[in-house]
C-alpha cells in the first residue's frame, strides 16, 4: 500500500501487555510508560490502573504533553478480582461494577478517552439470556457513570468463549446485539475486536470485522497459540509475532489489516486506533518484542 501508515491509522500499544510487571497497578509504571509517550511511533496507549496516587498525577502530567490519544484497559482489574459484570447474583454484579466506577475515577485522572471492559464468564446456554440483560444493565450504568466524567466513552472487548477466558461475549455477532442495545441510550459505546482473539473466537477476520463494522470503535493486533495445548503459551497469553506454534504472523495481520481498510475502519486520513497487545515470554524483552510487532506492522503494511 502506498500511503504512509501513520497517515491510515493512529498506532498505539497496550502498556501493561507490552510491560506485564506493571499490570497490578505498581512497578516501573512511570518509566514505562515514558518510553512509550517518547517513541513517535505511537499516537496511543493503553494504560491501567496505578494504585499510587502521586504516580498517578505524574502519568497524567506525562501523558498530557505527549500528544496521545489514552486510553485505560479495566481488563486486568476484572480479570484478577473475578469481577463479573453479568454476573447473575446480584450482589457479585454490584461488586463489580462498584468496583469499575473507581477504575473511570482513575482513567479520568489520567486523561482517558476511551475505557474498556470484557464480560464476565459463559454462564451456560440456560443462563445466556438473563446473563446478556444483565450485561447491558451493567453496561448501561458504566456508560453513564463515564459520560458524568467527560469525554469518556465504553468500549466492550471481545473474548473467546470455549478456550481461556471462556467470556459471554464471545461471539462477534452476538456483541453487536449487545452493543445496539447499549447505544439506544449511549451512542458513544463501541466494540474492541483483536487480532489475538479471532482464532479462539473460530472467527475470520472477514466474518468478525465485517459484521462488527457499524459498531468497531477499537482495533487490537497480536497473536495466540491454539492448535498445540501442550505448547507453554496456548491460549490467549498474546506472544510475539511469529512464535513457533503461533496463529499470527505478517500474513494474518495482512488480511486483517485488509478487512479494517475494506469496512473504512483504516484508510487515508483515518485515525482510528490500531493497537499492539503483545506480551514477552520465555525470554523475551520488553524492548524486542515491541520492536518485533513494529517491524511485523511495517512490513504488512507494505505488502498491502
């Protein structure tokens, strides 16, 4: 493709995937995130929370002056509290979203845009129906609480429903139904698709792109392993681009990279965010894994 990549889409990476040390709120939060707020390379980030409020205030100093669109990843927190936000008991259901109104207290100190959530467990195919209802209440509610802060909207990531995070939503189609539900009241509210994702989703990026495309707000790129359960990193632990065993490589990210331009996602002019979520493993540095998804980007990207 002949236009500059910059030009089709603003790049951005996940900073507690790409700097896992930093994904319980401590660590070398600052300096991380620094590296990434200095390299050009990226217009965005996606950050998390920072449980020291004065590493929180300077974060959002850094990020003020960096000229990036921010964003913050609640994935984590829900992830490791086993917050379920369709939770069919009402006082787990409560918990969790209690708990994500502070995760957007956070996110508007550091000057968020964008807030991002996953679903709770598949409750089974007998529970799928209250669970949804109970999904887009819960989603309602955060949708509101974020628009009392600004200029923050919701996104919904979608999982794999069989494999690892074993997520109500989970299938594509099904997270559009649930996305025009919520945007009756919150027309703001998207849907986040990954890369990372569609091979334990058993999804194309054609079928899930292009049924999302009215609802896509977010973009992820990345990769799982799936097809050895044996391997060390089956699953959704997102390694780099090209590992043995892996699903997602220069070609994948080239199809994917051609459905996002085909549904008007990326293109000349665009700058909706496409973003790195890749996590070093068995070895692996911070620095060179962010250096190998941005040599996997650059060369897609000329092969478009």
């Amino acid at each position: 493709m002949n236009s500059d990549l910059h030009s089709a889409m603003k790049v951005g990476i996940v900073q507690f995937m790409a700097y896992p040390e930093t994904m319980g709120g401590s660590g070398p939060v600052l300096e991380t995130i620094g590296k990434i707020a200095e390299d050009e390379f990226f217009g965005a980030i996606e950050i998390t929370t920072i449980t020291d409020p004065a590493v929180r205030a300077d974060v959002a100093r850094l990020l003020a002056g960096a000229h990036m669109v921010v964003g913050y990843g609640a994935q984590p927190i829900q992830l490791s509290g086993k917050l379920d936000i369709n939770a069919l008991d009402r006082e787990q259901r409560q918990k969790a979203i209690e708990r994500l109104r502070a995760a957007i207290d956070e996110a508007s100190e550091v000057g968020a845009q964008r807030f991002a959530v996953l679903s709770g467990p598949y409750p089974g195919a007998e529970h799928e129906s209250e669970a949804i209802k109970l999904l887009v209440d819960s989603l309602n509610q955060l949708c509101t609480y974020a628009s009392s802060k600004g200029n923050m909207s919701v996104v919904l990531e979608t999982f794999d429903r069989s494999i690892d995070k074993k997520s109500l939503i989970g299938p594509n189609a099904l997270a559009v139904d649930v996305s025009k539900q919520v945007r009756r009241d919150h027309p703001s509210f998207g849907l986040m698709l990954d890369l990372s994702h569609l091979p334990l989703q058993f999804e194309t990026p054609e079928h899930a792109l292009t049924v999302a495309r009215d609802h896509l707000v977010h973009a992820h790129i990345g990769n799982c392993v799936l097809k050895d359960r044996s391997h060390p990193l089956y699953g959704d632990l997102h390694p780099r681009f090209g590992v043995e065993g892996g699903e997602n490589d220069v070609p994948e990210l080239i199809e994917y990279l051609r459905v996002l331009r085909n549904i008007g996602y990326i293109g000349e002019g665009k700058q909706n965010v496409v973003a790195f979520e890749v996590r070093p493993h068995q070895g692996d540095t911070s620095a060179a894994i962010v250096a190998n998804a941005k040599r996997t980007l650059m060369e897609a990207w000329a092969r478009l």
